[in-house]
C-alpha cells in the first residue's frame, strides 16, 4: 500500500494564514503527476510552527481532497506522547491511512523511553511509520529498538533519513522484509531502495512529483539504468533546494511553478537571491522550466 514516490507536503501560506486553496490544488497536482502518496504536516509541512488547529484541519483536508485515491500518511509525532496521541486519533479519525510519527525530539528519551511511547501511538489501532532522523531530534533509535518495535502490530515502518545505506540491509535483517523501509533523504533513495527500501517520503517531489516518480517506480521494477537517468536529472535539484532549510527551497521552487507562494513562518526566511538562482539552474537542468 506504501511505496513509491510520495511528497513531504510543504504547507502553503497567504498573508501569514494556511492558504487552503492552494493546498488543495497541490493535492490534485501531485496525484495527476503520479505521486503515490502524500505526506502532510511534517517538517516540510512546516509542522513546528503550526497550531494545533491548523495542523488538523490540514491534514483533515488533504485526506478529503484526495478522496481515497492515494494513501495519506498524516503528519502526527510530537515530543510530548499526550500530543502525539492526540494527533494519531485525529489522523484515523479523518480517515489517513496512517501516521508519521518523528522520534521525540530535544528530550533526548532512551531507548526505553522511545519503545514506550510508540507503544502508546500503537495502541491507538491506526498504521504508524517511524520517522528516524538523528540530526533534526538528536535521538537516534537503533535497529535493535526498531525490531522490538516492529513486533508491535500497527508498528509497520520507518522513515530513515539517517542518510545510512548500510542500515536498511541491518534493519531487514533484525526487522524482517516485511517491515517497510522508506527513504527520507533524497540523494540516496534510488540506493536505499537498492539495499531494500521500498519508496521515499521526499523533499523534492514537491517541485518535481513526476521525475520522483517515474525515478521509484523504475527502482521498483528492477529498472536501475532507467532510474539512473532520473536521478542525474534530480540530483542537482537535490542539493538545490537543501542549500537552504529544504522546505524554503521546495516552496520557492513551488513558486516558481506558479503553484503557491513561497511564503515560510519565522524563524525561517524565503531563500536568498543567490540559492534561487541555483533552485532555477537545477529546474532548468531537470527540464522543468526552460
């Protein structure tokens, strides 16, 4: 149900408010470009800065847009398990089909405590992807954690965006090929799915839905030449848009396509003239402007 191409949703803005609008044409836009499913109200989806109001009724209406015909995987972890409860039970509530939970951030828990509190989050009946990403929330959960958690029945995944290929064969082994592996690092992805991932949640896909795509579904048929080709029009993209918080570079790139503004919330900026420049050169490169 969960692999391939799926955007880390960038959360549009208008005159400092959710620009729901917008949003809603995203949603159309990236399932007609073949994304196979969408993940709002991440860090992409600007999740630190968003009320609590405005994080659900987001991701209430992005599973209403997309109507069922691809998964949405609802943003929902916090560094308070209380919030992430609350989050998940909204996120089933409203019908995603599952939750993106990040690993407690600044709190630095144990392994202990990180087995704890999506013990909790499982308990609530809704799938939950693990969102592994030691250099944004410091604690890094080791494979060993995440095979005691994979045994958990609604524990179905990870997001790894630890930017270590070699993880993804250890953590088949000691979690099982079942357990599902996906890609949170852009430049790596077509590799991650190499060693056994299924699919990534990107960054990029937000400027360049189709290319992302087509660059997974070639993985996932074996198709490494293809896939190849896709990622030597991608890459440049890639590191384009990370010069800066990647989110500011996604929705400049977004803007530059006519599709939302590029509007971010403090304490991040819009990028500078010289990162657009380069976000321009690498959509050019890929072919997205001319």
């Amino acid at each position: 149900m969960f692999q391939g191409s799926m955007p880390a949703l960038v959360t549009p803005f208008r005159n400092g408010a959710v620009d729901f609008d917008a949003l809603k044409f995203l949603v159309d836009w990236h399932i007609a470009e073949g994304s196979h499913a969408l993940v709002p109200v991440g860090t992409s989806g600007e999740s630190p800065t968003l009320s609590h109001d405005e994080h659900e009724h987001v991701i209430a209406t992005v599973v209403d847009a997309a109507a069922g015909r691809v998964p949405v995987i609802a943003g929902a972890g916090s560094n308070n398990t209380a919030e992430a409860i609350r989050f998940v039970r909204h996120a089933k509530e409203v019908g995603a089909a599952a939750a993106l939970v990040v690993t407690p951030y600044y709190n630095k828990p144990t392994q202990r405590g990180l087995i704890a509190h999506y013990e909790a989050l499982n308990a609530i009946g809704l799938p939950i992807i693990i969102y592994n990403i030691p250099p944004r929330s410091v604690i890094d959960m080791m494979p060993e954690t995440m095979a005691a958690l994979a045994q958990l029945p609604h524990i179905i995944g990870v997001k790894d965006a630890t930017a270590d290929l070699a993880r993804v064969p250890r953590q088949r082994i000691l979690c099982g090929p079942d357990f599902l592996q996906l890609s949170g690092e852009d430049p790596t992805a077509l590799g991650f799915n190499a060693q056994g991932g299924r699919g990534c949640i990107s960054v990029t896909a937000n400027v360049a839905p189709k290319l992302c795509a087509q660059m997974q579904e070639a993985t996932l048929a074996g198709d490494y030449e293809r896939a190849l080709m896709y990622q030597d029009r991608l890459m440049p993209l890639h590191d384009a848009i990370f010069v800066e918080p990647g989110l500011c570079g996604a929705k400049y790139g977004l803007s530059v396509l006519g599709h939302c503004s590029d509007e971010v919330r403090l304490p991040l900026t819009q990028v500078s003239d010289d990162t657009k420049t380069k976000i321009r050169a690498a959509m050019r490169h890929a072919g997205l402007i001319e």
